[in-house]
C-alpha cells in the first residue's frame, strides 16, 4: 500500500515527535531542594528534641526554621510542575494539621510537650519530609513514595 506524499509526511512527523509528546510532565530532580529538605529534617527532628522545654526558650529557633521550612515550599511551589511536592509542603507546614505546623502550634499553645507526644511527632513528621524527599529524588521515574498519612504510617 503505497501513502500519499500528505499521509507520508504525517507520519513521518508523528514518529519523530512522538518521544517529545510523550516525555514526562514533572520538573527534573533538584539536587539542592533534597539536601535541603534533607537538611531540614533533621533540623526539624531535633527542635522537637527540645520541645519539653518552655516554648518561649526557643521561640527565636522555631521562628528561625519555620522561615527556612517556608523558603523551601515557596521553592517548591514556585515550578507550576512540582504540585505534589508543594503540597507535601503546604501540609507539612499548616498550623491546623498534625504535622510541623500543628506542633509548632501546640508548643506555643502548651509552653512544652510530652516525651511520647513528641517521639510520636518525630517519627510523623520524620515520614512525611521522606515523602517529600522521595517525591523530589523520583522525579521523571515510575517508582512510587507511598501516600503519605498525616497521623500515621505510610
């Protein structure tokens, strides 16, 4: 079966940009967004180390992260092609749910919080900042983070 020169041509163009067509929608991984968010963890993990202290003792270093937390969701937030991982973000740090932004919240409300409700806080907020570091390492690849519960496990 012989193709019209018209039909060739179209072809011909829907083999050559059929790659381009069908690449992924998402950003490429940032490197510097994962040292951040790994860096951020970990500062993160050990502010609530110091949580069964007086809140008002280290109100300046809750200040000091939640300006650096909220840097880093701005960041994320500002690719219109990086939506799960602002809202990882947004979630993480709202002040109203059970991660970073409620804790925060509720030492500032209690002056100082349990070893248990703190380890507890640790380990959620802990998933939740893998979640967002395997968002961003995974970028443009079909493995899978899990779906992230605010008050649990993955």
């Amino acid at each position: 079966m012989k193709l019209a020169p018209f039909a060739r041509a179209a072809l011909a163009l829907t083999l050559v940009l059929a790659p381009i067509a069908c690449a992924p929608v998402a950003p490429p991984p940032n490197p510097a967004a994962q040292v951040t968010a790994a860096s951020l963890k970990a500062q993160t993990l050990s502010l609530l180390d110091m949580a069964g202290d007086p809140y008002a003792n280290h109100a300046a270093e809750v200040d000091a992260l939640t300006a650096r937390i909220d840097a880093a969701a701005s960041a994320a937030a500002a690719d219109p092609l990086n939506t799960f991982s602002a809202r990882q973000w947004a979630v993480l740090r709202d002040p109203g749910r059970a991660l970073y932004g409620g804790a925060i919240a509720l030492w500032r409300s209690q002056g100082a919080l349990s070893p248990a409700f703190r380890d507890q806080k640790k380990i959620q907020i802990g998933r939740a900042f893998d979640y967002i570091l395997c968002l961003e390492a995974n970028k443009r690849q079909a493995m899978a983070c899990g779906q992230i519960e605010e008050g649990g496990a993955l």
